[in-house]
C-alpha cells in the first residue's frame, strides 16, 4: 500500500513554460496561443480517481469535491486522457472535452490553495491513460480502488445495460462473447465503448497498476480496496485526505452513489436511448421540438424521471456463475494480494474454492 509523500502542493508552468501541448486523441490545445503573452495556464490536476468503475468512486468523488481544500469538477468522468473512449463518446450536456484547453477550463473554478483533482473510472482500465496523465501532471497523484472480480463484473455489466453500451442482458452471455467481440463481431449496434465489453480486462489488476507504477513512484499512489470503503467511508476518506495532503479533520459525510439497477423492459429502455440522443429522423425531430420548447433543466429532470420508472433493483445474485467467475480469476486475485502484499484471498472467499 502507498504512503503519503508529505510535500506541499506543486508550482505550475506558464503556458509559455508548457508550450502547446497535445490530448491523448492527439489533438493540440488551443491554448497555446496565449503562450507570447505569457499567460498562466489553467490548473492541471494534482490527484486522479482512475478506477475502478463500480467499486465506488463516484462516492469518493462527492465526498471529496466537499472538502474545502479540493476542488473537483461538479461533473465526474472527463475521459480526456483514455483514448479508447474518445472515438464516440455518449452525448451528454455538459459534453466531452477533446483538447487540453477544453479539458484544462474544467479546472479555472479552483483556488491557488485548493488541491485540484478529477475522476475517470475507466483510467485504470485504459492502455492509454496512465502515459497520457504523467505527460500532463507527472506529479500527480493516483487513486484507485479495486473490487472482487465476480461482483465488479456483474455490476458493470448492469451498468453497461444502462448505459446503452451493452445490449446483452445475460451476463454469462456477455462473458462468452469476449472472443467474438475481440475480433469486431456481434457487437451492440450504437455501442459507445465497443473495447470496454471485453469484461475480461477490467480484472487484470496489476497489469493496471503496472501502468501507472512504470510512471509514479510508490508514494504517489493510493490503492484502496472497496470492501473497505464500504464497510468505513470515513475512514476511508480520511485516508484519502492525508494522502492529499489536506485537512483530514473536516467533516466526512457519507454518500450513497450510482447504484446498481436492472431494465423494467429492454425494448422501452432503447426507445427511450433514441429519443435522449436524437437517434433517427422521428427521434432527432421530436427531440428538436422538446428542446425548443422546454428549458434545459426541466428536460434533464423529466428524463431522469422517466428513467427512474424504466429501472428496477437487480435480480438475485446467479450464485454458479458468481462462482464459476472466481474459479476463472482466481490468478489474477493471487497475483494481486502478492503486489499489494495483502490478503485478498481471504478476505474475497477465493482460499474456500475447490
């Protein structure tokens, strides 16, 4: 496990320090501009939550954007440095930045004694993020929280359902179609993330981390372990607090987020994709009319609304596939008690499977 470094916060090149530099989609920032006139720069990050997604960072997330001394965006997941997600990303009001400038304006609310942070749950997931990251903020620090295999998979494939990424709604199904999907068949028609539903690779948990350690030393990264955080939020975010650096007396409030839930109805549930992205010619001219008739806060309301209605509490646990999922991943849960030097083993159940 990491330990806090316990140096004070970092001083920021000038633009005309930084020059013009480029976004993991290799698109230039168009800030580079102001560099004759020497103009400061937006603040960079000084701390990323890169992952995982289900093992509760958007709780994290909000627990720290409350904290005085953090500033974090109000909207979680920029994606800006996971390449992989940037070819098509889901339409969304607030929007995805595509260039450091854009990415960097994120950032213009937070004051010079604020630590700045963000977080994307796919970083740790992406092949391109931990590089592209260190490029920009070398300094930074990185936070990551893992969660048991078997329970991360059937969460995220619950919330790729959601999501409009995943169409499958069996996730042994889902799982069986890694090989096909890897070769680019039998994909989702209007996935988004067409990589991210080869389930598999969201548990190879030190490779991951071997990402980001090849580009920050040890005391620069935090790695916690969902259970944990579950069973102690505060705790667990005063934890996160001293490793930032900040006060970690301040109030700690508990934060339920970004629960798991289950389609009422898969055909419903694509209507009501098409009419929220405009996809087709009925759905782009009924999604025109709403628009200009209704102002942005309450469509976003009544969506979310109508959404709400679409979804249920998830169906039990399928126990055999739960099981047949930690017998498969049980050497990735090895190799990761023996990096952390922890006993994940135990505490996941796999040292009682046959």
């Amino acid at each position: 496990m990491s330990r806090l470094a316990g140096e004070g916060p970092r001083s920021l090149p000038t633009v005309a320090e930084q020059g013009t530099r480029r976004g993991p989609a290799g698109e230039a920032g168009r800030g580079s501009g102001a560099a004759a006139v020497g103009h400061a720069v937006p603040r960079v990050p000084d701390f990323f939550i890169v992952g995982q997604p289900k093992s509760g960072t958007t709780a994290l997330h909000e627990m720290l954007r409350r904290h005085p001394q953090i500033f974090m965006p109000e909207g979680k997941e920029p994606w800006f440095f996971a390449a992989e997600l940037l070819e098509r990303t889901p339409p969304r009001p607030e929007g995805t930045p595509r260039t450091l400038e854009d990415y960097l304006a994120l950032f213009e609310g937070a004051a010079p004694d604020q630590r700045v942070g963000e977080a994307s749950a796919l970083y740790l997931w992406s092949k391109t993020a931990a590089r592209s990251i260190a490029e920009v903020a070398p300094e930074a620090r990185i936070i990551a929280i893992l969660r048991e295999p078997a329970s991360l998979l059937r969460s995220l494939h619950l919330q790729f359902l959601q999501t409009y990424v995943e169409t499958e709604p069996d996730l042994r199904r889902a799982i069986e179609l890694e090989d096909a999907r890897r070769a680019g068949e039998q994909l989702p028609r209007y996935t988004y993330w067409p990589s991210a539903l080869l389930y598999s690779d969201h548990v190879r948990y030190v490779s991951q981390l071997r990402r980001y350690a090849e580009l920050f030393p040890p005391e620069r990264m935090l790695v916690l372990i969902y259970d944990d955080f579950r069973a102690d939020n505060e705790g667990t975010v005063r934890r996160v607090l001293r490793f930032l650096g900040v006060d970690e007396s301040h109030p700690v409030q508990a934060v339920e987020a970004n629960p798991s839930v289950q389609m009422r109805s898969a055909r419903l549930h694509e209507m009501l994709h098409a009419l929220s992205v405009g996809r087709g010619p009925v759905s782009r001219a009924l999604k025109a009319t709403v628009k200009a008739a209704t102002p942005k806060p309450l469509r976003q309301n009544a969506l979310r609304a109508t959404q709400k209605r679409f979804y249920l509490s998830p169906e039990p646990v399928d126990e055999r596939l739960m099981l047949e999922l930690r017998r498969r991943f049980r050497p990735e849960v090895e190799a990761l008690a023996e990096y952390l030097h922890a006993d994940l083993l135990g505490r996941w159940g796999y040292d009682e499977l046959d």
